[in-house]
C-alpha cells in the first residue's frame, strides 16, 4: 500500500518517503488515509485523500470550491489571530499547480496537513462540547457570510432538496432492486407520511422567507476537530460539500447527529432517544456563533431544520439500503437499514417535542 500511496504524494509539492500509512477517521464517504512523511531526518504528518468519484461526480470543480473556501478562511483566522495552519484545513497543490491529483486509474487524490494533535468524536462525550461545536459551526457560518456564493461549483446536485430525496427514496421502493422491499414496508409508509413536510423547507424559500447562504451541508460532530490538550474545537472539515444552502439544514444536520442518546447506527432503537437538552445547549451555542447573522424566518424554521435533516438523512439510509448499499459505507450487511430506522426514531421523537423545541429557541432569540 505504501508504495502505491509513495506514488501519488510525488505528485504534489512536497519531498519525502511514506514512512507510515493508516487508514483513518469515520467518514462514510472518502477514502482517508494519515500518512507520516519524513524528508531530511524530520517528520511531518498529512492526510491523503482518495475522492470518492461515485459520489463527487466532478471531483476537479470540487477542489476548486475547496481551494477558494480555505484561503477566504485563511484570511478570516489570520485577521483574527489564529493560527491558519491548525484552524483550517491546508490543501497542497500538485507540482503542476492542480487542487488535485489523478493518478493512472483515473482515480482523484488530494492532500492537506493534518491537524496535529486534534480528535474528532461520533458521539458527544461532555455536554459543554457539544455547545462548542455548535459555537464553531454558527462561527463557521458567520466567517463565511462574505464569500461570493456565485462562484461556488454545486458539487451535488439537490444535495439538500429533502422532496427531491423522498423522490429518490420512491424510485429505489419501486424498482426494489435487492428484493428488500417486504423486510422495509413500515419504514416507507412512515416516509410516505411525511411526504407534504418534506416540502416545508422548500417552500419557506419560494416565499422568502427562508435565504440561500454559503452553507457547509454536512455538519456533523466528526466534521469538527477539536484540540487534544484544550479539549475546545479546532477547525472545521469536510468542505466537500459546501454550496449554497439552508442554515437551518446546517443546525439540522448537527441536531441530528448530536442530540441523541445512541451511536448513528445503534441498532436497539430502545437506547435511540432525542436528547432535548443537548438540543437546547446547541441551539445556544449555534445562534451566539452566528453572531446576529440569522433572520428572524431562520431561527423560526429552526426545530423544523432539524427534524428535516434527520428525516432525509433517515430517508437517504433506506434508498440505499434498497439500492444495495452503494453509496454510504458499511462495515457490516444490514447497517444502513439500522442508520434509517434510528434516525426515524429521532424523528418520532422530536415530533413530538416540537411545542419544546421552539419554546427553546425563543428562550434564545426572543423572537
Ligand atoms: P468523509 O467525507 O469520508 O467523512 P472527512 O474529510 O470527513 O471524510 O475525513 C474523515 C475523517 O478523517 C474525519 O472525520 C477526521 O477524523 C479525519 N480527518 C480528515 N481531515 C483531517 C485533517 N486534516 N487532520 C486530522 N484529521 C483529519
Ligand atoms: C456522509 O462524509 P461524511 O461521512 O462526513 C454524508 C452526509 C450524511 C452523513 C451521515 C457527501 O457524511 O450527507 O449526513 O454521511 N456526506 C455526503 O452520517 O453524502
Ligand atoms: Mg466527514
């Protein structure tokens, strides 16, 4: 593996031999490997990244976004007096001067420094960290206000369009590719049902009252790297998926990774529970983040905000588990179906505490 990774990284701007190389972190998504560099007697440690093609169809136009975004935050965290190489991440370019790399496969790579000395999390282990990581995905946001959103490439199509998602969930129901339909039939009708809110978002928008901001779209907790020694976080990552989007789907998304009692893919839906004061300690943090930056129309669409993401992700889970597990990775048969159902169960449960979960974010808004 060593030396087909040896290959690649003599593609981009820096000298040295592999001298370690590990897959890493749980992302469902790319293929991440830490590898250790050393060059003249020191080491030095990055992260190397295949690009999964199947999922980014334009892998090219993705670094382009990536590229732009992480200089403007260069910028910001250096205006602030941070420190640029810990608190975002750091694309190296290819010694021609590319965001990324093909290699002979047609395979895309990139390569970025690793943040030293940093941890990512797939459960909440201190409250206190969950506010912090909602303080740095408002701040996330806030930095962001000013970047041109029109020179942003949409790296996929609908990522977010939660109808869009029920449509795609319909189609695998139909074609029930891996005859899985009969084990699932509960977990469609309880899509079905919701096929009128799945639109709610959507229409906000069309009214106006809901605008389209740079948004990062996948923030959950293991996108944060918090610091090993301070405990706080560090730097946001995953930029794959920063387009224009819903701010509410940014809180959203963290609400439903976050404020819950179980593991994404616990399959004992009896330990699966929402968690409405890990909720309340986000929304305080999300909204003292945003820095005044969120209308009045965001932070009622809010509660909503997070019922929809865990709701089209839920949804996202079960197409593909009847599409035969293709695009989320498992590590294990059935694990998707266990990821959709869990995530229903969120569902069901901040359903029923809605009247709460707006109470909460008045009590921090006073809207
Ligand atoms: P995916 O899209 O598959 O989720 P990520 O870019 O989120 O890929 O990376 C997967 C994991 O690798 C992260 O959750 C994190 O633990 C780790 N990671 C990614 N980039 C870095 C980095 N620059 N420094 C340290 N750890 C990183
Ligand atoms: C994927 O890439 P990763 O693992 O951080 C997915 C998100 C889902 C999430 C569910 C590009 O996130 O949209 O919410 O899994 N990313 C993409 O855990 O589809
Ligand atoms: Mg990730």
């Amino acid at each position: 593996m060593i030396k087909e990774l040896q290959n690649v990284l003599d593609g981009f701007q820096i000298d040295g031999q592999i001298i370690f190389a590990e897959h890493y972190g749980s992302g469902h998504i790319n293929d991440t490997r830490r590898v250790i560099v050393k060059n003249e007697g020191k080491t030095r440690e990055y992260i190397l990244q295949k690009i999964n093609k199947k999922v980014f169809k334009n892998p090219v136009e993705l670094m382009e976004n990536y590229a732009a975004v992480t200089s403007f935050l260069r910028e910001g965290i250096i205006a602030r007096g941070g420190d640029p190489d810990r608190e975002t991440l750091n694309p190296i370019k290819t010694r021609d001067g590319k965001n990324c790399l093909m290699d002979e496969e047609g395979e895309y790579w990139r390569l970025v420094l690793f943040v030293t000395d940093s941890v990512s999390y797939d459960k909440v282990e201190r409250p206190e960290q969950f506010y912090d990581s909602a303080v740095a995905f408002g701040n996330f946001q806030y930095l962001l206000r000013n970047f041109p959103a029109h020179t942003l490439n949409e790296t996929i199509v609908n990522f977010h369009n939660t109808p869009d998602r029920y449509r795609q969930l319909m189609d695998a129901v139909k074609a029930d590719k891996y005859g899985r339909l009969s084990e699932v039939e509960a977990d469609v009708e309880f899509a079905r049902a919701r096929e009128e809110f799945a639109k709610t978002l959507e229409i906000a928008h069309a009214e106006g009252k809901l605008p389209l901001k740079v948004t990062h779209n996948d923030t959950k907790l293991n996108n944060i790297l918090f610091d090993k020694a301070s405990g706080k976080p560090l730097c946001v990552i995953d930029l794959d998926t920063i387009m224009p989007g819903y701010s509410v789907n940014d809180f959203g998304d963290s609400i439903r990774f976050g404020a819950t009692t179980a593991l994404e893919d616990e399959s004992d839906l009896s330990k699966v529970n929402f968690d409405i004061s890990l909720y309340e300690l986000y929304v305080k943090g999300f909204i003292e983040g945003a820095n005044g930056g969120l209308t009045d129309g965001e932070l009622d669409l809010l509660p909503i905000g997070a019922i929809m993401m865990t709701f089209e992700c839920g949804m996202r889970f079960l197409t593909d588990y009847l599409s035969g597990d293709t695009y989320f990775r498992t590590s294990r048969p059935g694990q998707n179906l266990d990821r959709a159902r869990n995530q229903f169960k969120l569902v069901s449960d901040m359903e029923k505490k809605l009247p709460e979960m707006r109470e909460i974010v008045k009590k921090y808004s006073q809207i």
